[in-house]
C-alpha cells in the first residue's frame, strides 16, 4: 500500500453550555423564627460524571443563617442542601475528563414558617470536558510518490489531578468571646507553576468572623491568610502549561474558640478542594505536500481544533456603593453588623489589553432602631466594573472566579448606607487554534506513458525546485542532475532539459 494512516493527539477543550437553575432548600431552624438577620450562601460540585451526550453532576448550596428567634436569641443556622443537575451535548463523550463550576448569582428568602426557613438560590452552572482527541494524517512508501514533509507544533492535554487540604489560621483577641455567628471562608488562586511531575497551585483564603463578646457587642475580624500546595501529576515538565482553581465547602468549615484569663483566640479551619490541570506542546513531522511521477493522486485535507491556555492573571480593584432605605424602612439609630458578603462575576471580557470584569457584590446590614428597639436588615446589591491588564489575544475563553476582602458597611444621616471593598479576581483564559494536515491520499488513473527521449521545460521567474518538479512529475533528483548548472529558486524564466528512458 502506498499510503499508511498516522495518528497523533491533541488537547480538546469543549465548553459547557452556561445555564442558570434555581435551589430551592428548606432549613429547619430548631426553633420558630421570628426574621432572618443576614444569609451567607455558597454552591460546590461534589461528584461529576460523563457519558455520550451528557454531563451529570451532584453538588450542594451550603447556607448560613443568623437568625433571631421568638424569644429574642440571635443563633446561625448552618445547613447543606443537595441538588443534581446536568449538560447535555452532542460533543460530551464518555471518559472525558469534566470540570464543572456553580456560582452563586441570587438568593433570597421566600418564606418563614414556625421554625422553617425556605431558600430560594440561583446557580450559574458552566464548565468544560477535556480529552486528546485523535488525528489522523498520513506517511508514504512508494518509490513513484514525492512528499515533503514539515514540523507543525501540536498541544497535548497531559491530566489533571486533585488534592483535598485544610487550611488552619487564628485570630488573636484581647477579649473573651461569648459565641460565633458567623463564619464566612472564601479562597482563589493567585499562582500555577509546573515542576517535574508536580503542578504547584497557591493562592489566599479570606475568612471574616462574626462574634458576641463578652459585653453582648457584635464584633467581626478578617483572616488574611494563603495557601501553597504541591500537587503531584504524572508527565508534567517544567515547560508545561498549567491552570487550576481552588473552591472551599463552606459547610466543612470548623471555628473553635480558644479562651483564657488573657483574652480569647479563634481558630478557623477551612477545607478547600484544589484541581490542576496540565498540557504540553510539541512537534511533530507530518507530509504537507506531495505528487506521483506515475499516477494522479487524489488528496484529503482535513482541519482539527486544540485547546491552548495562557498563563494566568490577577485583577484587582476596589468596589464603592451606596443604598438609601426606603421612607417606609425604619431609620438606623445603630449599625451594628453585616453578614452574607459575596462577589458574583456576571460578564467578563477583553478591551484593549485588559480584562474587565463586572458583577455585584452583596451584603446584608443588620441594625438597630431605637423607637421600638427592634432589629432589622437590608441587603446591599452593588454593581460593579474592574479592569487589570491582561495582554492575550482576544477570540477565546475567560474563567474568573473572585472573592471580596476588607467589606466594610457604613451608616450616615440614618438613612444612607455605604458600601466599600477590596475585589481580587483569578483569571484564566484559553483559545481554539485550528490547524490542517492531509488525512487521506490515494493513487488514482495512471499518466500517460512518455513516448519521448527529452522534454524541455521552462521553470518561472522565483519558483523553487520542489514546485518545478511537481508540475512536471518528475524527481527532483532528475532536475538537479541532468540541470547541474541550474540554482534555485531561478532568477529568470529558465529552461531545463529532462532526459527519460523510452520504452519500446
């Protein structure tokens, strides 16, 4: 056979349909509820699976509700809701390797009955599958057929791999602390670096703690704290492109109170699941061209896609907003805490060199009115647009995952209520190249035998040996030869004389 089938593999990254899909969880409360002070909600995927044409996945909205019971005691109520959901594809394949992501766009309230409390949360569910996919080109054994070959660099997906850590940090008070309200732990990776045969991903974790102390005064401090993980992944070079993400299970997370005659001291333990993932880039020698000297050739020429990563970025900014209450609203005579602080990324994009990324940042502010001495809360939704320098080349995919830091809520004239934040954004961003091999080749109707001794031809003005010897069917090794005097590519329209061996 003239020609034998190759293959090689390349990187496929095939993005997730991005939908929105609404948990709805009922949360006992142990005790009838008067209102809900504050709500803190986060969503995690738990387990993902791929099969022909679809992607399913479990996962859970984990809540966090400070709440304040008919009988006056303000306690939070933890509680995780699990939910299933799926992506359907003519694209997904079994065995594919699934990332999926859930963020948190809304939430609300919808009811409060006895010691039931019904939330109502709106995910946004996107992701990826990643896979080699196979491609096919071609090699050559025939004395009659001329091909030249070239290097073309190709992208492989190596793997991925995952780790389970928990990070420990404190908060050292000179105080005693009566009882935690509230705990909110969020994390994002800031760096990705490949090794020999690890990938090392690291990254903060921000954690606000909400407390009583000893005098009955609402208290909150922030941990600022980091994390750096080796994460061991078979076939990674230190030349390998690498990207990863870190998320944290809010209901996992454990807050101890650690006291004496000094003062108190909390400890947070937060769990975060870390994934990386690593591709390589080659080359490979594939053939590009060819011709017989016998037979015409039909030819094949098919295009495939891979995925490509950039290296990624970090934006950063600061989010400012305000909220006026409603006449109907009772006047803040006295702040005194705010809960629920998230970030959600509703649209991302390039302009210019730079990533811009918008959303809304929420809050809820919790306050006292002095007329009946009663408590009351309003949340805060802030719209924001940030924007860092990120210099790739527009045409591909955003990633951005981003937590709020340093949120801090204050109250004037009453009736006015001021939000301020620091906003930090991972960014990581990924493109489709399209490249082209032949794929298939095969020897069709044979040429007319010569029934000369010699043949002049004219090679044009700039053309090179390869392409005067294709047009005229013949080995470049019989130009070279019987043309000795002849250099390329020609300067001038240039005859050659070719010599061939007649069959009587």
């Amino acid at each position: 056979m003239a020609f034998e089938r190759e293959n090689f593999n390349v990187a496929k990254k095939s993005i997730l349909s991005k939908s929105d899909l609404t948990v709805e969880c009922n949360i006992s409360a142990g005790a009838n509820v008067s209102k809900v002070l504050s709500l803190a909600v986060d969503g995690f995927v738990s387990s993902k699976e791929a099969l022909n044409g679809v992607v399913n996945y479990s996962g859970a909205v984990d809540t966090k509700l400070v709440i304040m019971a008919e009988d006056g005691e303000i306690n939070t109520i933890c509680s995780s809701c699990p939910f299933s959901s799926r992506f359907e594809s003519e694209e997904i394949e079994g065995g594919q390797d699934v990332f999926v992501k859930v963020k948190v766009i809304d939430y609300n309230v919808e009811s409060i009955g006895g010691d039931m409390v019904k939330v109502a949360v709106v995910l946004e569910q996107n992701g990826f599958t990643l896979a080699n996919n196979e491609v096919g080109t071609i090699d050559c054994h025939d004395d009659d057929v001329c091909y030249k070959k070239d290097e073309i660099s190709i992208i492989k997906y190596i793997g991925s791999a995952s780790a389970e850590v928990v990070n420990e940090s404190e908060i050292n008070l000179r105080e005693n602390i009566k009882k935690i309200l509230l705990t909110e732990s969020h994390a994002s990776v800031k760096n990705v670096d490949a090794g020999a045969g690890f990938v090392t991903i690291s990254g903060d974790v921000v954690t606000r703690v909400l407390y009583l102390n000893e005098n009955d005064k609402f208290e909150s401090g922030y941990i600022n704290d980091g994390f750096k993980e080796e994460i061991e992944l078979a076939g990674v070079s230190r030349e390998s492109f690498v990207e990863g993400d870190v998320s944290v299970k809010s209901d996992n997370v454990v807050t101890e109170i650690i006291q004496d005659e000094k003062g108190g001291k909390i400890l947070v333990k937060v769990p975060l699941s870390l994934n990386v993932r690593a591709f390589e880039e080659g080359k490979i020698s594939v053939i590009n061209d060819l011709y017989s000297t016998k037979n015409e050739i039909g030819v094949t020429t098919s295009s495939f896609n891979m995925a490509s990563i950039s290296p990624m970025g970090i934006a950063e900014g600061k989010i400012e907003g305000s909220l006026t209450l409603e006449d109907d609203m009772p006047r803040v005579d006295k702040f005194l805490f705010s809960g629920g602080n998230s970030v959600a990324v509703t649209n991302s994009y390039l302009k210019d060199g730079e990533v811009v990324i918008e959303g809304i940042a929420k809050t809820t502010a919790i306050y006292l009115n002095d007329e009946d001495s009663s408590l009351h809360s309003v949340q805060l939704d802030v719209p924001f647009v940030i924007s860092d320098k990120f210099n790739v080349e527009e045409g591909g995919v955003l990633s951005v995952d981003a937590i709020v830091n340093d949120v801090d809520v204050v109250v004037k004239k009453g009736r006015e209520i001021y939000y301020d934040a620091k906003i930090k954004a991972s960014v990581n961003y990924s493109t489709e190249l399209v490249s082209s091999v032949i794929s298939q080749a095969s020897l069709l109707e044979e040429y007319p035998s010569k029934d000369y001794a010699m043949e002049v031809i004219f090679a044009p003005s700039g053309k090179e040996l390869w392409e005067v010897a294709k047009a005229a069917r013949v080995k470049e090794e019989q130009i070279i030869l019987q043309n000795p005097e002849i250099t390329f590519p020609v300067s001038n329209d240039t005859p050659l004389v070719l010599f061939y061996q007649r069959v009587q």
